[in-house]
C-alpha cells in the first residue's frame, strides 16, 4: 500500500502556513512540542488539531516527505526551508482528503496530556472486567505500570458495582459513545481491546484488517478518543464510569504546567518581573506563559499588560500586513513590542 497519508498531512499543514514559517515548525507541531513559538503557531494557522499526533515523526523523514512533494510539483520552494503549495497541491489535497477525510473530532491540543493515559486505563479497565466475568484469574494485564495498577483498585473501588453489573454498564456506555455519532468507526477502537480469549490487535495489525495505511490508521484512532474525551466533558452524568476514567486528570484549559504555575502567580496579583523572580525564569519565558494563558483562556484580559487603544493600533496592522510574522507587524507599529503583538494575535486567533 502507497504511504501518502502522512504527506498530505504535511501538505495541508503547508498550506495552512503558507511560507511563513519553515517545514520543521510543522514537525515541531506535530512532534507536541511545547515551546511558545509552536503553541502559538498551531493556534495562529488553526492547526491546533493535529498538535502532537505525530510525536515519532523524524527530521530525516519529514525531508524525505518534502522531496517527495517537490518531486511532484505540489511544493514550491521560497527559501532552503519554506515552501508554497502549489495549484496542484492544493487540488491534490482537496481529493485526497475528500476520500479520506481528517477526523471531526480531533484536537490534539486540547487533549494531548489525557489521550495517551486515558486509552491505557481504559484498556486496562476493559481487560481486567472481561477476565473477572470470566472467572479468570490467570491472565498477563497489558498495562504492568505499578501507578496504573495503584488506580485501578482505586476505579474498582469507587464504582461501587459488582463484576457483572460493571461490565454491563462500561459496555452500555461505550456502544452509547460510540453509536452517538455516524462518523464515529466503532471497528478502529474495538479491534485494539483485550478481553476474555482475545488479544488487541496493534495499531499496525489493525490498520492492515481495515485496509487502511498505519498514518490514517493512527490519527483515526486519536481521533475517536478525542471524541470519547469530549462527550466524557460534555456529558458528565451520562458516562459516569468514563469520567471516572480522567476524573483526576481533566483539565479544562489545556495549558503547559509550568504556564499554569505563572497563571496561579498572576492570579494572585504578582508582576511580571516578581514572577520572573520567584520562578527564577527569564522574564521573556513568563511572558511565553502570558501568551499560552491568552490563546487558551478566552476570559482572560490583556489589559493589564497592554492598553485597548494600543491593542486597537496592533489589531489594525495585523489586519493591514502582508505576513503573519512577528517582524512586518511590528514594522507598522514600530512603537510595540514583540511581546505585546503576540498577545494581540492571540485574541484575534481566538475570535477568527
């Protein structure tokens, strides 16, 4: 089977970005990495939903996939880095993805510190109640980490059912989940469960019964989690066993945690130069916090760290430049800093 999924993945991100930054701020973005630069672009190019659906996607491979793409005239280089994508690579993306469309629900952002621990306890959780429906007690869980064995005492615990009445109500809940929504493949989540005599399949395995490339494969996959993720926050009293999945973890507001540590400072009335000094960080990495806080709160003010006649000047050059980079709007207000332009861009990526 052709590997062109993941490249198209790349094409559109190109697209997205249109030159102004180079290739490798989409593997950074697709990697999850957590600098200020990246979390700012995935919001900025509206690409917050493949953030970190990537995270083994190497240098070497990406320019693999970008010679690839030049070779067939989709790109067109403006720099060693920088790419256009062409008339044809837009029409390529077009068809390509009106086949093979990218999930609705996925949001690498939002969800990227639950997905990973939200499967394994959720797997962990349907092996363990299949075996003990079953009566079997000798079986090799799939999950041996010591703090995943530690919470499921805890999950056992605070159910408060017996084995048969959990194992009815998980399977209740989760063909409701999964039944909810017609875009929603159940096949691609269940194919992956361990149970009584039945061993999950790997994400390769299960790629290859549904004929499907491991790229697709995988963000399908990621995609029907950040689904189950989203209905679990917005329907907390229908999924109880569920929530109870990432009820210690649920974070509301995806931020970073260091970002959350200066949110709390901030909250309590401190500056920004206090901040830099408690935490012992150079104050430009506190006001990487301050932008992360604005993209992802939408009620948080900027005015105290800059004032609406200003914010009004700096919206009006954004709307005025030619580029999305920081240096041809500042060029337009030369009066602003970098610092102050970005909070800006990211209430108005917040509104758009």
């Amino acid at each position: 089977m052709e590997k062109k999924y993941l490249a198209m993945i790349i094409l559109q991100c190109l697209q997205h970005i249109s030159g102004e930054r180079t290739i490798y701020s989409i593997l950074h973005l697709l990697n999850g990495k957590k600098s200020a630069q990246t979390i700012q672009d995935a919001h900025l190019f509206k690409l917050t939903n493949v953030f970190s659906t990537y995270p083994l996607l190497t240098r070497s491979y990406l320019d693999e996939i970008i010679s690839s793409l030049c070779k067939q005239e989709y790109l067109a280089p403006i720099s060693e880095q920088s790419f256009l994508v062409t008339q044809k690579g837009i029409k390529a993306i077009e068809a390509y993805f009106s086949r093979h469309p990218i999930p609705n629900h996925l949001n690498g952002w939002q969800f990227h510190k639950t997905t990973k621990l939200f499967w394994e306890r959720l797997s962990l959780v349907v092996q363990v109640i299949s075996q003990l429906r079953n009566q079997e007690s000798k079986y090799l869980p799939i999950h041996k980490k010591r703090e995943l064995q530690k919470w499921l005492k805890f999950f056992l615990r605070e159910a408060h059912l017996s084995r048969d009445e959990l194992g009815d109500r998980l399977y209740d809940e989760l063909v409701k989940c999964l039944e909810a929504h017609p875009n929603v493949n159940p096949d691609i989540f269940v194919k992956r469960l361990t149970g009584f005599r039945q061993i999950g399949l790997t994400e390769g395995q299960a790629a290859e019964q549904l004929c499907m490339e491991k790229d697709e494969y995988h963000l399908q996959f990621l995609g029907i989690l950040h689904y189950m993720l989203e209905i679990c926050e917005m329907k907390q009293s229908e999924y109880p066993l569920l929530n109870l999945l990432i009820a210690d973890r649920r974070s509301f507001v995806p931020l970073t945690e260091t970002s959350r540590k200066t949110l709390s400072l901030l909250n309590n009335g401190y500056s920004l130069e206090k901040i830099s000094t408690i935490r012992k960080l150079k104050r430009s990495t506190i006001e990487d916090h301050v932008v992360e806080i604005a993209l992802n709160m939408p009620s948080f003010d900027i005015s105290p760290f800059i004032n609406d006649e200003k914010q009004k000047v700096i919206s009006n050059a954004i709307k005025t430049a030619t580029s999305k980079q920081l240096k041809y709007i500042r060029e337009l207000v030369p009066n602003a800093d970098y610092f102050e332009i970005r909070l800006v861009l990211a209430k108005a990526g917040e509104k758009k």
